[in-house]
C-alpha cells in the first residue's frame, strides 16, 4: 500500500545526531536476552533489523509524533511504574499535551477505543503491519452503527474502517488510560508479531538520510 504522502522524521533525525547508538542499545530487545551470550543477542538483534526493512523504502513514512520530546520507555521488558517486571509491546514517546499525532503509514483503521488500559485508541492496518496508537485526548462513540473517535478539541472525528493516509492527523497526545505522563505509547507488529518500534524509526532514518543524498 502507497503511502498518501511524505512526512520525514525530522524529530528523529534531530534526536538521532547526538545519541542513536546509545539509544538503539537501551531500545532493542537485548533486555529481554540479557542473561544469554553475545553471540546470541547480535543474532536477535540482526534478525529484527531484517523484520523491521520488510516494507522499505521507509523515506516515505511518518515520524507518528509533532513536538518530540523523549523516548521514555523502551520495547521489551521493564519495571512497571506500578510495580513488578512487564514485557512493554510499544514505545513511548513524550510530547506537551495536545500535540498531534500523525500516522505512521497510510492504511485503514481497524478499531478505536476508550475502554482499555491504552485510553483512547487507534489501530490502523497497512498490508503486513498493524500499528497503535494509545492514550490520546477524546472519547469513542456510536453514530450510525459505527464507532468513532472524537477530540472536539483537536477538530478530529475518526470512523472504524475509514482510510487515512501517511503523516494524517489521527489524534493527540492525552493522559487516558493507564499512564504516568502525557505520551504517545506506539506499538507496531508485522504478520501479526510484535516488533521494536526502534529498529523500525532507524531504518526510517537511515533510508531517509540516504534519500536526502
């Protein structure tokens, strides 16, 4: 599926000049291995940089947050603010309250939601991928038999089952559901596993810097 149109990961990249080594390391799933040899954790980490260039070129796609703040909370296994040990399915990406969330790929929206830990949410497919979106501003109703998202405010009404295309305004970042902070949790699977958000901003960057060349 083609993308409506282009939006560079201009936050990312400004992130990226001074510290995406650092970060890779802490974002991969190297945690959840920790305890097994190097030689093993290089494979998983290649094999999921594998995963994340299935659907290249990514020059195309979309930065999924407007005013980038932070990475707060990596992919993998973490201390739960609320305590114990959790695997974390996404990664959370600190904005100011009310800055827009722009999808990441074009696709159409599979569900959206208001009744879970994720707070109002949205799930959009694209061919292979699936990606989420979660504690947004708004709330879920019912018209017509269909569920739609609403954020009055933010001048944003989201039907299930509509189309939206790369870089579309489909939210904004909130503090519903279970959260310690306003951000934007992103989770992406691909054919149905779940895969480091990332893996998948790098090779976002990479491909972006080779086509900016």
């Amino acid at each position: 599926m083609k993308p409506a149109h282009t939006h560079r990961i201009r936050p990312a990249r400004k992130f990226w000049s001074y510290c995406s080594f650092l970060l890779l390391g802490s974002l991969s799933l190297w945690s959840a291995v920790e305890l097994l040899s190097p030689s093993y954790r290089e494979a998983v980490n290649a094999a999921e940089t594998q995963l994340a260039r299935a659907s290249s070129p990514w020059s195309v796609a979309s930065f999924p947050v407007e005013n980038f703040q932070a990475y707060t909370s990596p992919f993998g296994y973490r201390e739960s603010p609320y305590g114990g040990t959790q695997f974390h399915y996404g990664l959370d990406i600190a904005a100011p309250t009310g800055s827009y969330i722009r999808n990441w790929w074009g696709g159409r929206i599979v569900e959206v939601s208001d009744d879970s830990a994720c707070g109002t949410s949205v799930v959009v497919e694209s061919g292979d991928w699936t990606h989420v979106y979660c504690h947004m501003q708004g709330y879920v109703t019912r018209e017509g038999g269909q569920l739609v998202l609403v954020d009055q405010t933010g001048s944003l009404r989201l039907r299930e089952g509509a189309e939206v295309g790369t870089g579309q305004p489909i939210g904004r970042v909130g503090m519903t559901g279970r959260t310690t902070g306003p951000h934007l949790h992103w989770g992406l699977k691909y054919r149905g596993s779940w895969v480091d958000p990332a893996l998948v901003l790098r090779a976002m960057y990479d491909d972006q810097q080779s086509a900016s060349w």
